[in-house]
C-alpha cells in the first residue's frame, strides 16, 4: 500500500478537481495504491510527497500523466444495449430521414475512452444506413485523457477489449487480426476523428451535432460543474437533436431547455421547443422507418415523452 | 430459469464457466465433450444455450455445432463459442456452421454477461461497471 499523507491526498483531490472537475473522493484511496506505481516509478520515487513536490513544482508532462492515472477508462461496444437499439430503430432513422436533404450527419462522443463507443455508432451506420456512406459525417470523439485518445485513434484493440460486448459478426466484418490485436478497418477508421478535450475547460468553437453521447460521466462531477458541462452540451445540440446520458444521469434540476424522449428501453434528451408543453411534440414522429430488432433483444416499445 | 450447457474437455474451465454462469443467476449443466452434449440435449431438456469449446476428444466443437443444427427442434437454442481460436477464418467457419456468438479465450466474466446480452439472454443479476470515459 502507497503511504499517503491527508495533506498529499487533500492536494491531489484539490489538483484533480482543478483539472478535471472530477471530485475524488475519500474513499477512493485505493486509487492511489492501484493507479500511481507508474508516474511514480517515472519521478523515481516510492513516495506520493515526492510526487506532489515535483507537480507544485510545475511539470505539465506529469500533470497530464497523473490525471491519466486517476481517471476511469472502462468501455464497452454498444455499451449497455438498450440505448443502441433505440439509437437503430428510431433515433438514427429520424436523424438520416431528417438530414437527408443536407446530406450531413454530426455525432460526438463526448466522453470517447479508447473509441468502443463512436466506432460502435460508426459501425452501424454503415451496416444498418448505408446511405449516408456518400455524406458529410462527422463522427467526433473527445475525452480528457491524452493515453486514451491515442488509443483510441490507432483502432487497435486487444482480444480482451474485443470481447467486451462486440457482436461476432461486425468483429468478422469490420476489424482485422494483427498479431495479439485487432484492427478497425480503414474505411471505418478513416470517418472518425478523436482529439482530447476537457469538458470542465472553455472548449474551442465547435460545431453543433445532431446527436451527443456524454454518457456516465457526470455522476463525477460536482454539481457546478454538472451544470456548467449540461449547458455548454445543451447549447451544441441541434434543433432536433439528441443528447444521450448514463442511465443514472438527469438534467433534471441541473439545466433547464431540455425534455426527455424513451424509447426501447433508453432515455434520450431534446431541446425544448416552443409549444411543447400544450400540444407535445410526439416522440419519434419521424420513426417510420423502423429498423427490424435484432433476434432477441428484448427491448421495449416507443413510449413518449417525460419532463427532463 | 435460464438454462447453460457448458461444453469443454477441459473441467477447470468448465467450473470457471459454471461460477460466473450460476452468479448470473443461470442453471448450468455440463458436457465433457461433443458426444456428451448430444446426448445431454437429446436427453433434454433443451437448454437455452449451449457455451462451446472447439478443440475436444471424440467430437469438436465445430462437428458439435454442424450437428446440433442438423435438427430443426432445437433451432431455438442460441450457441456461443468459447475458444481460444481467434483467427478470422475460425469465427467465419464457426458462424456459418451456426454458431451465434464467438468468445475468445481468455475472458472476463463481463465479456460472458455482454455476450448473453447480445443473444437476447438479459442475466437477472447483471451488473454493469463504471463508466463509458473518463472519470475517477
């Protein structure tokens, strides 16, 4: 066990929180002991003192090394199911039906990891949309980890990874074996672009997307900072556009300007419109072109509108 | 209660397969080879799933999975294989004999709960981890 002195932990919570907004808590000692060997065996040192003189000291390398450390990467293909299948049997559709004059799609994963979430949209649209292969697509990947982004942008995944969650056959179909690893295929990896960002951080000018994931990552936050991310997200959402959060996760109370949408199971999130409350927008009004259920899924039916 | 039939020459991985299985809240029963299975599904009743391995005694994996879809009755029953044959033409070959899902070994036991996810088998007591980017 890592020994560490409250006045280290208080300055490594405080340098996290400054950092990231993430609020590490004091039950979350363990991290330290699992996650720090590395950066330290890097300042040459058992000692997290010595760690926390050299970041008073300044070192922005470390910096970036340390946060990496202590943040969380666990990710999965089509992670959570529910929200997939919503996304392929009513929000893709009415997106694609909507834009198909513009030809143009834009979708952020705004919480990236190593990319298992915005390849996984990736392969979808290609297998289950193909008309929007000739499109302006803008698959968009974002997370504040520089390790994970690199990551995330080789489309390389280990068997371990691989197994988490990715259906048998879009393995056959989309990745190639490279030694112990597999490769997402070019065609795919080529739509997708990933770049680090802090969401707690002024962002540089960014478009607005049709849909944004920013799933499971609030609930580490403070509630400042939850609000202060759910309204810059809210601002870069398009008329009609979709923001999808963690099950676990609600605007409510935090920011106003959104309502929530279900369907098959999962919780979508719209902006407001005019007139909303008196005649109701219906959920999923352009969901004519309903995608066949995969065999089994188990997921439910389209079932309207709730406050969010 | 959802029904697992574990098919693996090998007893260690079998347990191993039963823990995670029977902590998901499945019923599992086991096969030491692809003889045993038929003779296990025949006997019924017929399992929900059947987990697997491909290089076995007597009967493959591959021959048992071939075998199990020659029957029109238990075409119901979704097959993963769980295997450490993790090249492409495998997977291809095992998916065109039949098999539904396709594990490589080795696994986490969240790698088993998603897979049963994927073949519409929603384990009671699945547990999903943490989160989907970056976070403490």
């Amino acid at each position: 066990m890592i020994a560490t002195t409250d006045a280290d932990f208080r300055f490594l919570q405080q340098f996290l929180y400054e950092r990231s907004a993430i609020v590490l808590g004091e039950d979350k000692h363990y991290l330290l002991d699992s996650r720090l060997p590395p950066v330290l065996r890097r300042v040459g040192s058992e000692s997290v003192s010595d760690l926390v003189r050299a970041l008073r000291r300044g070192d922005p390398s470390l910096e970036t090394a340390v946060v990496d450390a202590l943040t969380t990467n666990e990710t999965s293909w089509f992670r959570d199911g529910a929200p997939f299948e919503a996304l392929r049997r009513h929000v893709l559709p009415e997106l694609v039906a909507e834009n198909s004059l513009r030809r143009c799609l834009s979708i952020w994963s705004a919480a990236a990891s190593t990319g298992q979430e915005l390849y996984s949209i990736a392969m979808l649209l290609d297998a289950e949309f193909p008309e929007v292969a000739s499109w302006r697509l803008d698959l968009h990947g974002t997370d504040l980890s520089t390790e994970v982004i690199e990551r995330a942008r080789t489309g390389r995944f280990s068997a371990l990874e691989i197994n988490r969650g990715l259906p048998a056959p879009f393995l056959v179909r989309y990745f190639r074996r490279e030694g112990a690893h597999y490769v997402i295929a070019d065609s795919l990896r080529s739509r997708v672009r990933f770049e680090q960002l802090n969401l707690v951080k002024p962002w540089p000018p960014r478009q607005d997307y049709d849909l944004i994931l920013l799933r499971n990552v609030l609930i580490y936050f403070d509630e400042p900072a939850r609000r202060r991310v759910l309204a810059a997200v809210r601002d870069h959402l398009r008329p009609n556009g979709y923001l999808v959060l963690g099950t676990a996760e609600t605007p409510r109370g935090l920011v106003g300007g959104l309502v929530a949408v279900s369907a098959a199971g999962a919780t979508f999130f719209r902006l407001e419109q005019a007139g909303d409350a008196a005649s109701g927008r219906p959920a999923f009004a352009q969901a004519g072109a309903e995608r066949a259920m995969p065999a089994g899924s188990g997921a439910g039916e389209a079932s309207g509108k709730e406050e969010g | 209660m959802t029904h697992a039939l574990v098919v693996d020459d090998s007893r260690a991985m079998r347990s191993l397969l039963r823990q995670v299985l029977e902590r998901l809240g499945l019923e599992v029963s086991e096969a030491g080879d692809g003889r045993a299975a038929i003779a296990a599904i025949s006997a019924g009743p017929l399992p929900d799933v059947t987990l697997v391995d491909w290089h076995m005694p007597v009967m493959d994996g591959l021959e048992l999975v071939t075998e199990i879809r020659r029957h029109k009755e238990w075409r119901r029953m979704a097959i993963m294989m769980v295997t450490t044959e993790a090249e492409h033409e495998s997977m291809v070959r095992a998916l065109l004999a039949g098999a539904n899902e396709y594990l490589i070994k080795p696994f986490t036991p969240d790698a088993v709960i998603e897979k049963l996810c994927i073949l519409g088998l929603e384990p009671g007591a699945r547990q999903t981890t943490a989160n989907g980017g970056s976070a403490a």
